[in-house]
C-alpha cells in the first residue's frame, strides 16, 4: 500500500479517488480533543479488512494515531496529529509523508450519537473548484497514486471557506468508526 494512503487511512480518512488535498499551514494546537475521541475504534476498510485505530494524547493538545489491520497487529503506524475547531464542525491536520511534499493535510470529523467516528475527506474537484473561483490559491501536482492540490491560502480563509455551510459539500464521508467494546 502507498505510503500516503497507509498515512490517511491511520488517521481514518481513506482516500477517495486517489486524490490528496494538502495544506502548506498545520491546524493551530491550540484546541483540546473533544471528550469521546481518544481511546480505541474499530471499522473495516474499503476492501473488507477489520481495522483498529488507537487515539491518544502525546501532550498539549497533540495527538497520536496508531492504526493497525487485526490480522496483522504487530505492523502498526503510527502518526501525529493536531485537532481543531471551528464554527461547529471539528477537523484533524497530520504531516503527509515528504515524498508527497511533507505538506500537511485536513479532514472533519464527528462524533455521532450513536458513539461512532465519522471522518470526513475533503472533495479535491470541489477544491479545485473554489480555486478556480478565486476563492482559495495553490498549484496542482501528480504523484504516482493520482492527482493533487497544495493549497497555499492562509488558515484564516481557509477555515472560512470550510466553515460556510454553502461549502458543505466539500466534505465526503470516508470512514466510520465503531468505539471498541471493552474486553475484561
């Protein structure tokens, strides 16, 4: 598997089509994790393997993600992330890989009523729309996986486009996550 896609799917936004949307700018640190999201989930990925995802806290307001497939829990990946919210939607940046520019990447998420995590990719066309609208700035690239953005735009605006319920469309659902039930 590539090594930006082992990236995404452990902080459990699979990626869809192939595509990466990056960020030149992190999300701030300056926000806690919402209460429910550290501990550990369980989901299947889009070709029927069960997945663990370990959450937990590595110090003020930083985060870690340990995603491994059970039927090979020694293989394990580990990732550092930051949490961020905005408006009244949450999102999670991580550092992708250099081979695909070291930039960072972005994704919502939630917790739901019923105790799962629903991450959320962003949509590169929609993306490539709103710079094409002006509305945000940054340059296309290739990798060997398939097409992607690297948005130079400040944080600011960034999050204002996001923000914007007329942009919510931006947001794919990429996976769902089931709280780990407790084993004694």
């Amino acid at each position: 598997m590539k090594a930006w896609r082992v990236v995404v799917i452990a902080l459990s936004f699979l990626l869809l089509s192939g595509c990466l949307v990056t960020f030149k700018q992190p999300l701030p640190t300056n926000d806690p994790a919402p209460k429910g999201l550290l501990g550990q989930w369980t989901s299947t990925n889009a070709w029927g393997e069960p997945m663990s995802l370990e959450l937990t806290r590595t110090g003020d307001n930083r985060y870690q993600a340990v995603s491994y497939f059970k039927a090979r829990p020694r293989e394990r990946e580990a990732y550092p992330f930051t949490v961020s919210r905005h408006g009244s939607r949450w999102y999670l940046s991580a550092k992708v890989p250099a081979q695909f520019g070291g930039h960072f990447t972005i994704a919502g998420f939630e917790i739901t009523d019923k105790h799962e995590l629903v991450v959320y990719n962003l949509d590169l066309e929609q993306i490539k729309q709103a710079m094409g609208q002006k509305v945000l700035s940054g340059e296309g690239f290739q990798t060997d996986d398939g097409d992607g953005v690297l948005i130079d735009t400040g944080m600011d605006q960034v999050f204002a486009y996001l923000d914007d319920p007329a942009n919510s469309d931006v947001f794919v659902e990429a996976v769902r996550y089931q709280r780990q039930a407790k084993t004694h």
